[in-house]
C-alpha cells in the first residue's frame, strides 16, 4: 500500500480559516497523493514528496521523514521561523506555561488545528468545515459520498461561498425543490465543480427544445447526472428518440420528461431493446410506439429478464401481441409474480385472458393490484390460500 | 444503556426456514433477507448526538482591536454524529444459509441469524433426513435431467404403467436400504439393530454417499408422475438424475420437471415464510418458533462432541446413539403421514396400502 504522507502546513502563522480551505482534506486509501493549491507549495511538496517516498523506501521508517518534511516547510515558508532548529535547550529563556498573561494575549493565541492530515471518514473535518456542515444541514449524506474515490477530497477542497452556493442557487432558480436538493448533491456530487456557463448553456438548450420550467426542473430532480452532459450528447439523444421511435415532438417530449435516464445513459443497450421488440417478439412498429410511450422503463429494461416475461406471457399464458401492447405494464413487472398469480389462476380456474369471453381478467390488474386485493377479487380466494398454493409451486 | 437498534439486533439469534422460490439463486434469498434485516435495523431511532464544547468569540465593539473580547462556551450537538456523516448504524447481519438449494429446485432453505450460524453449521453435517417431491415427465431425455434442457432422445411410454412403476422403486428402494444398513455400520445380526431398523432409526455414520431412506409414488398419470422421497446427504441433481434412472429403468425416458423440498430436519415446509413475509418482525416470530428444535440441535452437537472425546467409552457412544435416535424419530413421528410405510416396503400389504392413499 502506498503511504502518502503529505506535507502538513502546520499552522503556525496562518489564521485558521485560511489553513482549512487550502491545507486539511479527508483521504480516501486509493486516492492519490493531492497537492496545495499555492504554487510554491505545490513544487515544494512534490519535491518533499518524492523524497519522502524515496525515504520511506530506503529507511523503513515514517517517522523521521515527517520531521524532516515539517521541518523544510518551516524553513522555507516561514523564514522567521527558523530559529526552531537551533533552539538552545539549557537556555533558561523560555517562557514556562504557568506564566500570567493578559485576557488579550490569551484570546489571541492561535491554537495549533487538531485536524488529522488525512482521514479516511470525513467525521473530523464536518464540524470545522463550512462547506461539510452546512451540506449536511441541507442533507447531503456525506457518507455515502465518501465511500466514492476522491469525492470526499474533493468536497473538503470546495469553498462554500465561491462553488458551493452560487450552484444550489442556480438549481433553486430552476425550480429543483429545496428538499430534493440534498438527494441530488448526493447522487451528483459533480454538479458542484460543473461549470455554472456550462450548466446555463445545457438549460437554455433544454428550453430552446421547449421543455417547459417545470419539466426541466422535474428531469434534473429525477436524473442528477442530466445537466454534466454536453449540449451535443443531450441533442444526439433527443435526435435519436424522435427518429428512431418516429414519435412527434411532443411525445418524445414526455417520455424524455417521464424518465430523464434515457438521456443519460448509452445508446446500445435501447437500440439492442428496440431490436429484440420487433424481430424477436415480432412487434410491429406503431404497437412499439404505443408500448414505449406507455411505459418508457422497457427501452432500459434488462434484455433477458424481458425476454423472459415476454416468452412466459405469450406462449405460457396465450396471450396474443395485441393485448400485451394494449397492456404494456406487464412487460415491466417482476417475472415471479406474474408466474405464481398466473398458476394460482389456473389451479382455480380463472385464467381467462381473452376481453370477448366472460370472467375475463386484465393484464393490468393481474400485475398491479396489491397481494390481497387480487386474492379477493381477482381470484376470490383468500390470502391464506395463496400463500398455501405458493408453498406447492 | 441499550439503544432499540441493539435490542432489535440481539433478538435476531437463531434458526428458522424459508420457502425458496423456483428460478431463483439461493444466493440472492440470502441477499434480499440481510437486507430486509437490515432495513429494520437501521430504521430505528439512532442515538442522541454527543455535545461538545465550543468556544465562541464574541467581541463586544466593531474593530477587532477592541479591549473586551469575550469566549463564551456553549454546548452545541457535534455534526460529527449526525447519521448522514457516521452512516447507517449497522452495516451487516450475519445471515448464513443451511443445505442449499440450486436455482431450478424451490421449497424448505433453512437459514440461520447471529449465533444460529453455528448451530446451522451442526445441521448440515448432521445426518438429517430431508422430503423431497419430486415431479417427473416421461418420454423424453435431456442433457441436465430437466424439462428445460437440451433434449437428447425421445421415447415412447405407452408400456408404462402403475405396476411397474412401483416394482422399479421397490428395486431402487432395496438397493439403498442395503447401503444405509452398510453405512450405518451395525450388525444386523444383533436384537438391537434390528429393533433400531424395524423403528426406522439406522442412520448413516461418517461421509456416505446419497441414500434413499424412502421412496414412493404419489401421482401416477402418465406421462407425468410424482414421487416422494426421503434421503440423507443428498444433493438436487442426484435426485433429478434418480428421475432419468427410473425412466431408464422402464425401457423409457423420463425428465424431471420438479424438486420440491417439503422438510430439511425438523423444519418443515408448513412453518416456512413465503416472499410476502421476509421481514424483521416475521423473521424474528419464526425464530422464536423454532427455538426449542435449535436447541435439540445444539444439545445432540454436545454431546456428539464429547462422544468424540471420549472416543473408547462405548456407553457415551450408546448415548449419541440415542441422542440422535430421538431426533430423528421425532422427525418420522411428526413428518407426514406416508413415512410410517416408509420403512416395510418388502411386504405386499403396505404396497397396496399405499396405493389406496391417494
């Protein structure tokens, strides 16, 4: 494992306002060793680090390399310091610590930061950090976004006032609720180092697509990661669905709207989906069109659990194309339940899928009514039963 | 000064079964009950946040220059303890699985929560006898043994009838009961052994192969048939290969379409928690269920183990003996009815009898 001793500013003359933002961060154990921002720091500490690293290989020992890193700091930042080296010990000099001194002098010691250099939890950098408590007061978990590589770094890096707010602003100014703010910033915590003329330019392009206020502020609630993609990704989308599909604008619109996802992720897997529609299920175009814009969720659905639903409803159950597109939210439920609901309705005699004949059942209300609903009057047995009839699946 | 996430959390310690769906990887019910577990856990009130002191300053005129700086302490709860910085108070519960199940088979999957791990770990290697139904179709052969295999032949059936079907697992039946009286190493020729095999009690000692301690034909409706079994050891492709061997048996082909697992000890399928009920509080009524079968188990553990210590004293051997006896003749008292013709096959009586059952 890779010890990253950084070189810890130690303090000494800087208020420790400015020592927080610029010097302490939370180290993840596979982040890679961060610099300063300052520049003479930033040589000074690749220097000291490639020494340090080369130390550490020679002697084994950590130690005395942080002395020596601590030391060097001192002595070439802070020149004044120096005298810390050629301290006389027999010197009677010194100050003792029983010594009366005045309230003022008291207050304005600058007492040394007990924040550790690097951490591997963010707990000890969130009380002294503006940017970490007051994310939490917005209900960032912080937790989950430690776990991530470097995202914690990242976070204790940002500052507040600069990043931080101007960009929850911005989202407010959208409409993004300030409840939901938090789950975003969870899920995304890039949108805080996004660039705010990047984000405006992705917004106005949605607007420009006449997606209203209130839409675009839904998407971005229900896909964090929507407004990190650039104008052309989002336009290639957009593009793809009005084609392909052969949707109007408008519907496209609300599919989009519906289920922001598919701007996000990649293009195969809803190509490969759209395939599997028309040639193995053997779709034709215009009941595709009906079942995507029913229920969106099967242009990302897993190719083989649908193909499994779709193979068990049609030849198991007998239930020809035209019904499944007439009740497309078959395809979206879990493959288990259609199956034991199905068997228990055969064991009863219920299964009648067919509207023309009596008894007929629903594709829809077999899938989406809750477990003692459809017992008492779908299947009019009771719960007990069916849970009696589970156990003999 | 226990919090209720702890209380919870200790009374998850035990034992109890599930009905494993089919299709499904044993893994994933494992996964998906942790889980559940975990959620009830983690939904309980966290404890209260530690207050810290902090020092504020407060300067009583504009310039920072002035003359009455004031540092005024006040107990203020630290962020540090908030649950979106420390996490979830609990990050696993440690759920382990008794004798699996593989994906195509469903029925009893005995697992254990916390200290009924070890316990579970005695269960499994103990020699406890499992049901078995299992579902059978004639007339054609695959590569897995499964209706959903590769199908390799195809045959006829119409010579197939209840008759034969019944000789062939009495053939079968014979076979397995000479290698549990091998395995169980007695002397048959002795009154005590007979007695033990007459009441059902031989059981195999040490590492055997799969044996069949029962076996009958439940349904009989060509070309689908269902047999009941009991075994020891065993595992699901056994059985579905005993389904293709039987079928081989009578001159045909026969897949297995089904292998349902109605009893693992002294679990039964009965008490097990169908999908609706995998959560914490379900979870825990099954575990106190099943408290007193944990602890026979955990108590036959003990004393097998000091029968392993005591290795040349005969009489705490007769001891575990009898130990295990009970538990596995309260298994064939309280398992379904069709056990107690289980044992005399070899006369015709029972066969008739079992016949007229269904």
């Amino acid at each position: 494992m890779r010890v990253c001793q950084r070189c810890v500013s130690l303090l000494l003359s800087r208020p420790l306002s400015a020592v927080l933002q610029h010097s302490t961060r939370a180290l993840h154990q596979r982040s890679h060793l961060t610099l300063l921002q300052h520049s003479t720091r930033h040589t000074l500490s690749q220097r000291h680090s490639r020494q340090t690293w080369r130390h550490f290989a020679d002697h084994q020992a950590a130690s005395p390399d942080v002395y020596n890193m601590i030391d060097l700091a001192q002595k070439e930042v802070v020149p004044l310091n120096s005298d810390v080296h050629r301290i006389d010990l027999d010197a009677a000099v010194h100050t003792s610590p029983l010594q009366e001194i005045s309230e003022e002098e008291a207050v304005q010691i600058q007492v040394p930061s007990a924040l550790p250099p690097e951490s591997s939890t963010l707990r000890p950098y969130v009380d002294k950090s503006e940017t970490l408590s007051k994310l939490v007061q917005l209900g960032v978990n912080l937790w989950k976004l430690e776990q991530r590589p470097n995202v914690g770094s990242m976070l204790v890096r940002l500052d507040f006032h600069a990043d931080v707010a101007p960009r929850l602003l911005f989202l407010k100014d959208l409409g993004v609720e300030e409840s939901k703010l938090g789950q975003l910033v969870t899920k995304n915590p890039f949108i805080l180092t996004e660039s705010l003329d990047n984000l405006e330019a992705r917004v106005s392009y949605l607007k420009s697509k006449k997606f209203s206020k209130q839409s675009v502020a839904a998407m971005v609630s229900k896909a964090p990661y929507l407004l990190n993609f650039s104008v052309e990704r989002l336009d290639n989308r957009l593009g793809f669905f009005q084609k392909q599909l052969g949707l109007s604008a408008e519907k496209a619109r609300d599919i989009v709207t519906r289920l922001p996802k598919l701007l996000c992720g990649s293009l195969e897997p809803i190509k490969e989906n759209l395939k599997v529609c028309e040639l193995e299920f053997g779709f034709r175009g215009n009941e595709i069109q009906h079942i995507v814009t029913t229920v969106p969720k099967v242009l990302i659905a897993n190719k083989r659990k649908l193909t499994q639903i779709f193979d068990f409803v049609h030849n198991t159950m007998d239930v020809p194309h035209s019904l499944v597109a007439k009740f497309p939210q078959v395809l979206n439920a879990k493959f288990i339940r259609i199956r034991e609901r199905h068997l228990f309705l055969e064991y009863l005699g219920r299964a009648q899928y067919q509207p023309s004949q009596p008894n007929y059942i629903s594709l829809d209300r077999l899938v989406f009514l809750p477990d003692d609903v459809f017992c008492s009057e779908v299947a009019l047995a009771t719960l007990e039963d069916f849970e009696r009839f589970q156990k003999t699946l | 000064m226990t919090s209720q996430a702890v209380r919870l959390f200790r009374k998850m310690d035990g034992l109890f079964a599930v009905y494993k769906p089919q299709g499904v990887h044993w893994k994933h019910v494992r996964d998906s009950i942790e889980s559940n577990l975990l959620k009830a856990l983690n939904s309980c009130p966290p404890p209260a946040p530690q207050l810290a002191v902090q020092f504020q300053l407060l300067s009583g005129g504009e310039n920072s220059s002035s003359k009455d700086v004031v540092l005024s302490p006040s107990m203020v709860p630290t962020l540090a303890d908030h649950p979106l910085v420390t996490g979830p108070q609990f990050h696993k519960v440690h759920v382990g699985v008794g004798h699996r199940l593989d994906a195509f088979s469903s029925g009893v999957l005995v697992l254990g929560v916390g200290k009924g791990n070890g316990v579970l770990e005695h269960l499994c290697k103990s020699h406890v006898t499992r049901d078995y139904t299992l579902e059978g179709e004639f007339g054609k052969a695959t590569d897995n043994f499964t209706h959903t295999g590769r199908v390799i032949e195809k045959t006829t059936y119409d010579h197939v009838t209840l008759d034969k079907l019944e000789r062939v697992l009495a053939m079968i039946q014979g076979a397995n009961q000479k290698a549990l009286i091998m395995y169980s190493q007695v002397d048959l020729h002795t009154q005590e052994a007979y007695e033990l095999a007459v009441r059902g009690l031989l059981y195999p000692h040490g590492k055997s192969p799969p044996i069949l301690t029962g076996l009958r034909c439940i349904h009989f409706n060509p070309p689908h048939f269902t047999l009941e079994v009991q075994c020891v050891n065993e595992t699901q492709k056994y059985l579905r290969k005993l389904i293709h061997e039987v079928g081989l048996e009578l001159r045909t082909s026969a897949v297995c379409s089904g292998v349902r697992r109605t009893r693992d000890g002294p679990f039964k399928v009965e008490n097990a928690l169908t999908r609706q009920h995998w959560t914490a509080g379900s979870i825990i009524q099954a575990i106190a269920h099943f408290s007193k079968a944990t602890r026979k188990i955990r108590k036959s553990e003990m004393y097998k183990q000091t029968a392993g210590q005591l290795n040349s004293n005969a009489q705490v051997q007769e001891q575990t003996r009898s130990q295990t006896e009970q538990i596995n003749q309260q298994h064939v008292e309280l398992s379904s009815s069709t056990s107690d013709t289980v044992v005399d096959r070899e006369t015709p009586v029972t066969l008739s009898e079992g016949r007229t059952k269904h």
